[in-house]
C-alpha cells in the first residue's frame, strides 16, 4: 500500500455576485483539456461512471438509493439509511464505511492502460457539522492498492465544497494486475454525515488536448476566444453551452474562427461554454469558463391582474411577464385603501397566489412586482382589490393577539432581521439553549409551568441535534413568561432525555405528562407540574388492525396529544391527525385506531388537503373538543372541533401562520416556521393563551456557533365567552326564538360591554359569514345577562353540535362562545 500527495482548495458552493451592470465570473476545471475520462467530468458530454452521483434522483437521505456504478461497503440502515445518495451527493455517516467503483474500463480508447501513463484525480467533499469526518482516496489495480489521499481533513457546518486533486503514474506491477477502481472512505463521528461531491479520474493524453478558452461579458452578449497550438488551417471548433456549471451541454456552434459570441442568452444567469476542436476526430473539452451579463433594466410590471375572493382566502392571478429574463415575482398586501403595504410572499414563479391570511371585515389592497435573475425589481402592478366573505372570527387565527412587552424590545439577540426586534423575556429563550415545544399549565402554585424540549445551541448538528434533547422544567409568574429553569431535567428516566413533551390534564386535577423517550411513547404521572413524576411504562397501539404500511407505523408514538374522557379512558391524537383510544382506564392502552389522518380527509377543504400534517394539541371545554394541527409543508395551521374527539369539523381559514406574531405597540416579527403548538387553558378549559415553537431559518439553517436559533412564544387569545342554552329542546332551524345566558367574569360586563347590534348566533355556516339569529331583547339575572334571538335564520341542522356567537363588544373587541343546542344534556 502506497500513500501519495496531494492538493487542496475550497470552494463555496454558493458565489455572491456584486451587482455591476456587466460582471463575469471564470472557472477552470483541474487540467480537463488534456485528459481521457475514466470516471467523472466529460464535459461537454455525459459524466462518465456516475462520479456525479446525479444519475438517481434522491431527493431525501432517508431513502437510501444507491448508484448501479457504485458499491456500498455497509448495507444502509433500516432506519437512518445512514448510507447513500442524496441530491446528487453520496453520504455517510458510519464510523467508518467506503463505496467502491465499477471497473473503470469503459473508456474505448484507452481500456488498457499502459506503463507510464499519468493518471489525474480529483474529488470534492463536504461534511454537515463542525466534527472529526475526514474523507479518504485509494486507487486499485486489482488487488494493488494506492492511497492518493488519506483522511482529508473537513471543515463542517460551512455548506462549502473542498476539493482536493493529484496525480498517479501508472506501473507495469499496475498494468499486469488488472483494471483500475477507485475506492473512497468516508470516516465520520457523532453520526455526522460525510458528502462526496463529486470523484474523477482522468488519463492524461496530450495528443487530444483541447482549446485554452476564455471570455468576457460585451454589450452584444457573451464572447469566447481560445487559443490552441494543436489547430491547423483545416481545424474547426465546437461550442458546447449550458445554464450552470452542471447543466446539459447543448452545441451551440461550429466555426473555423476563434471567437464565438453567445446572444442567445438570458441576463442574471450563469452560462458554462467548453470548446473542442475538430480535426479528424474531436479532442478533448477545453477548460470550463463561467459567465453571466447582468443588467440594470427593471423588468416589466405584471399586468392583467385578476382577483377572486373566497370564505376566507383571496387568489391573485396575472399574466406571465414577456421580459425571459424574469425570474418571480413578489406580492405585496395593504389595507383598503392601499396603505400599509408589507410583502407576503417573494419567489413566486407561478403567476398565481392565494393569501390564506387576509383581513377580514376589510377590503385588501394588492400589488405584485416582477424580479429578474439580475436582481432588478418592476415599478408595482395595478392595484386589486377584494373582500373576504368571512368575518372576523370565522377562523382560530382571528383569536391571536399582540403579545405583551416584558421589558423592552432587543435587537442585540440572535436571529434575523424579520424576528428583530423581539421581547426575549416571551415565553422562553436562552442563547446557550434551543428551545422546541411545551404546553404551559397553571398549577396550585398560581404559576406557570412548562415541561419544555431542549438542547445546547451549540450542539454538533445545531437544530438536528433535537434527537438529544432533555426535557426542563420551567416556570413563570405570567402566562407570557419569562420563564425561568426550576430544573434542568424534568424527569430522572434515561437522564432526562425526552422530546414532544405534552400534558394531559387528569379529571382528579392531577398531571399525565407524554415523552418520546428514546423513540418511544413513555407516560408519567405526577400529583403537581414541580414533580416527582414517575414513570408509567410505554404506550402500545393495535395499529396493525388499520392496514398501515410498517415504516409508517412510528406516526403512532410520536407528537401525541392526548385528554382523557369522562368514562376514564384516553383518547389521543397521533402525529398524523389519527385519533386513537384506550381500551380501558390505563393510559398505557391498548389504544385502537378510529380514524384515517388528516391528509386527504374529506372533511378538509381542498386547498388545505394536500399538505403534510404533524404537531397536533388536542384539548377540551365545557362545550366541546378542539384540534389543532400543524401543515409543515405549507407553514400554516388548521383548527378543528368535535362534539366527542372522534367526529371532526374543519373550522374556515388557518389557525396560525408566521405572519401571525406581533407586540401590543405594534412591531411585527415574522418566524421562518412555527410549529409544535399547545395551548395554556383555564379552569373551564378554555384556550388562553398559544404556545409556540420558532425558529428564525430552515432547520437546515441553524447551525452551531451561528446567530441563530429556536425558542418558544405564548401568544395572548381572545378568551371565548362563557354562554348557556336555555331552550329546553334542542333547537334547529324551525326554533322561533332562543334564548342565551352570557355569563359576566372578570375584565368582561355582559351587561354593559356587548354592543347587541352587532350579535348574530346559530350555525358556523351562517354566523361565519355575518349571518345568523340577530338579538331581540335582553334580560338581567344576577351580574349576568340573558339575551333573545329571533330564531330565523340559524342555520343549525343535524350536522351542527354546537351554536356560535359572535360579535362585538362596544369597544369593538371580538365576542366569540360556543354552546350545546338544548340546556339539556345531549
């Protein structure tokens, strides 16, 4: 075994251009003009032997592919897959794993290599987090092993490409021993992934160099001149082209001269040209050259804009731009009269958007710009404008209110600009911590716990680093927070590891608390929220009873919410949406599966359908059960109800979305993603307060040792009303008159607060939409107040459990209750 030298450069896979009216960049791949491919660039043809690793299309490390060029040493894991291809990378993460190459005697010119011939490789590799990966290179004939270099050195957490090159002179041992094959080792620790980018391996021939090319940005496009000392009065040249360093070559021409200039191009996008000269046969590609031309010319504003207004969405449609160069387009919403103008959405490459957050109770004002791959931003759009059809409380979101400043709003904190300014006392949030996910509960104490996931911010892999993580015990004076650590660890259970804490509130008014502990679904039980709690054991589901596919079979452990029901038993919510129940009073089940997952249902409306669900929170009140569920793919939230927590009806609109948090002086921050809610809820199981996870960037984003981070928010709700049916029979759509007892309480008069005119009650379907029972006269009992509704109107059939409220207070604050449909029990 032979060890061998080579070099090293860096590379960032990401090139911030300054924005110039003319600019050009030029790349030059290692020496390719003189060489015959073994494996790897062949530029401007095919890669050969898949050094790419683009020939399968992986799109998720979770799926495990593997290239038909390439062998695995391990065979992937059932679950981690931690081993194989992934957006045109190939991955490891075992201590130590290799992939070997096919025979690389595909070349029809060169299938027997000779004494003497040099030989010039290159790879790239990348490694995910700051670690100890290194990457090794060894070259094979047969059985003879070279090293051409050994554990290579990565830098993690970078996102930048580092390439390494040398070269090998081949032997007559060599040539007697058999074909060469590459071998790559991937050397990692603390599960960190090691990419491979790219190998090559590369015969040099100088009998088939190629041009020497460059080239420069002019007014009429983009020029290319070479120059090559192998041309002869007969020569003439191909230009290959392509958008990117690794998009398809096209020839673009043939000529005898030596220069070429493209006009066919698109401005803002990088070109990549190799020439070749043609004699009696074709050398090899010259040297890759980069270049883009930028311009200064604004694109053209969208025109013909349409506008459609739904129950609670708005749909902006326009024509495509003329201009090629437009890259997408950004939308911008204001008030009515086209004031306050924020942006809801950039990088649209459709002609089409549908705002899932306009303001109710108010015309919307929207303008779009075009943006071109220069950078270059059109002057606005037309003005639209619409009106949704539902009113201001048809949807969970609607209940959301400013959150109150502790302190004083920081802009010394991690994060970006749209979470900056922020009260770092809300909720939770440490910089040597990242915080995901707790349901804040008022204990006997009067204050407020949380039994919240955590990891240190400078863990190995940052956000995915979540697998670690702890479960704290938190506690605050205000429901708002700030809260502060009572102990670092919840439980003493597997050293407090633990994610997806929930509480479940017992009928005795003491504490089941849900953990995924080491991927499994533990329940503790506690008499407080300050401890101890002990561990029950672990949950079982008789999934197989639903048909589910096995690898899908995890979604009935992980993310539960749970209540437990009058009879004793539980019921939960599984991480896809499924609704589950105890067989018995033991929370440790058997649990049986009675419903399908939200994905697809019926009962959710089509645009709000396909999504992929996760992070449910069940709970209950005196009326009814509600649900609210994360949609990851879409940033947004839906909220359901149910008369029993099994039968579900979607409530119009979103729960919540990024564009949801603001202050009561009116600063408005915008999170990346929100996710794993809860709700605080008081002594009749109202929802009080939301409990957020966020996070600033991707996940992929929050790196260790970077500014960014994730905590978590509780946002202040519209408390709903405590309301009273007092008609005897269950009323319908025929009920003449019904009658509601609004109960007074603290910081709300029914007797003076409630602007009566405004009231409409009956079925959502109605009242959702301004319709509904309008009130016609009102009755004192005690500091309470008993109204009357002219029953025309309500809408309530068979398919309602439940009569809403809403309305408006004299100060114009929203009213919203719920009640049963009779004052006797259903």
């Amino acid at each position: 075994m032979m060890y061998l030298n080579y070099h090293r450069q860096k590379e960032k896979t990401t090139i911030t251009f300054t924005l110039l009216s003319i600019i050009f960049f030029l790349f030059w791949s290692l020496g390719l003009s003189a060489q015959s491919v073994l494996l790897g660039d062949n530029a401007p043809y095919p890669n050969v032997n898949d050094g790419d690793f683009k020939l399968i299309k992986a799109g998720s490390w979770r799926l495990g592919l593997q290239s038909p060029f390439w062998t695995p040493s391990n065979e992937p894991q059932k679950e981690g897959h931690s081993m194989g291809l992934v957006t045109g990378r190939y991955f490891s993460s075992f201590d130590y794993a290799y992939i070997d190459s096919k025979p690389l005697n595909t070349n029809s010119d060169h299938q027997n290599l000779k004494p003497g011939d040099e030989l010039n490789w290159s790879l790239g590799a990348d490694l995910e987090y700051i670690s100890n990966g290194t990457i090794s290179l060894h070259l094979f004939f047969g059985n003879q092993e070279y090293i051409l270099a050994e554990n290579m050195k990565l830098t993690g957490s970078d996102k930048t490409v580092e390439h390494f090159s040398g070269s090998y002179t081949v032997t007559k041992a060599d040539v007697v021993a058999g074909p060469p094959h590459i071998r790559v080792s991937f050397y990692s620790s603390e599960d960190v992934k090691v990419y491979l980018d790219y190998v090559n391996l590369n015969i040099k021939t100088p009998e088939k160099q190629g041009p020497k090319l460059s080239g420069k940005v002019i007014d009429q496009g983009i020029q290319l001149d070479w120059q090559d000392e192998k041309a002869n009065p007969d020569s003439t040249f191909s230009i290959y082209g392509s958008k990117g360093e690794n998009g398809e070559y096209k020839k673009l021409n043939t000529t005898p001269n030596s220069t070429f200039t493209d006009t066919n191009l698109i401005n803002g996008i990088t070109y990549s040209y190799v020439v070749t000269r043609l004699n009696t046969s074709e050398s090899g590609g010259s040297n890759k050259v980069l270049l883009k031309k930028i311009d200064s010319d604004a694109p053209t504003p969208p025109t013909a804009l349409k506008i459609k207004a739904f129950d609670t969405e708005i749909k902006i449609e326009w024509e495509k731009n003329p201009d090629i160069d437009v890259a997408n387009y950004s939308v911008y919403r204001g008030d009515a009269n086209g004031n306050h103008l924020r942006q809801i959405a950039h990088d649209l490459t459709d002609s089409k958007y549908v705002d899932f957050t306009p303001i109710k109770d108010s015309l919307n004002s929207y303008l779009v710009f075009a943006h071109d791959y220069s950078g270059n931003k059109s002057m606005a759009s037309q003005i639209v404008k619409a009106k949704v059809k539902a009113v201001s409380g048809a949807s969970f979101s609607d209940l959301i209110l400013p959150m109150p400043i502790h302190n004083k709003l920081r802009t010394d904190l991690w994060g970006t600009e749209g979470v900056l300014p922020r009260d770092p006392d809300n909720g939770i949030e440490d910089p040597e911590w990242s915080y995901w996910g707790g349901r804040p509960v008022k204990d006997r104490d009067n204050k407020y716990h949380m039994l919240v996931t955590r990891w240190p911010a400078n863990a190995t892999k940052g956000h995915w680093e979540w697998p670690n993580s702890t479960v704290a015990h938190v506690v605050s004076e205000a429901p708002t927070g700030p809260y502060k650590v009572k102990e670092d660890t919840a439980y003493d259970f597997h050293n407090g590891l633990g994610h997806n804490p929930d509480i479940i509130l017992l009928n005795d008014d003491t504490y089941l608390f849900y953990s995924l502990v080491n991927w499994e679904a533990t329940l503790f039980t506690s008499k407080t929220m300050n401890g101890p709690w002990k561990r029950l054991g672990v949950m079982t589901v008789d999934w197989k009873s639903t048909n589910e596919d096995e690898k899908l079979s995890y979604r009935y452990y992980r993310n539960l919410s749970g209540v437990q029901l009058e009879d004793g038993r539980f019921l939960f919510v599984t991480k896809a949406g499924e609704m589950m129940r105890s067989e018995t009073a033991d929370p440790l089940g058997p649990y049986t599966v009675l419903t399908d997952q939200i994905r697809y249902n019926q009962i959710i409306p089509e645009k709000y359908r396909n999504s992929n669900y996760e992070d449910p929170v069940l709970w209950k009140d005196e009326v009814q059960y509600h649900m609210m569920i994360n949609a990851f793919w879409d940033y947004r939230a839906i909220y359901l109800r149910s008369p029993n927590g099994i039968h579900w009806k979607f409530n119009p609109g979103t729960a919540y979305t990024p564009d949801n948090t603001s202050y009561e002086d009116g600063t408005r921050t915008h999170w990346y993603k929100l996710e794993r809610p809860h709700v605080l809820q008081d002594q009749y199981g109202r929802a009080t307060h939301l409990s957020l996870a966020v996070i600033d960037v991707s996940k992929a984003d929050d790196l260790a040792r970077d500014k960014h981070s994730s905590k978590n928010i509780i946002v202040p709700l519209t408390v709903h009303k405590r309301i009273k049916m007092l008609n005897k029979k269950k009323i319908d759509s025929t009920t003449k008159k019904i009658k509601i007892l609004v109960f007074s309480e603290q910081g709300f008069d029914a007797q003076k607060d409630i602007d009566l005119a405004s009231l409409r009650f009956g079925a959502t379907e109605e009242v959702d939409f301004g319709r509904g029972s309008k009130a016609i006269k009102t009755k004192k009992k005690g500091n309470d107040l008993i109204i009357e509704f002219n029953g025309t109107g309500n809408g309530i059939t068979a398919i309602n459990f439940a009569g809403k409220l809403l309305g408006k207070t004299k100060e114009g604050k929203l009213i919203i209750a719920f009640s049963k449909l009779s004052s006797n029990k259903d």
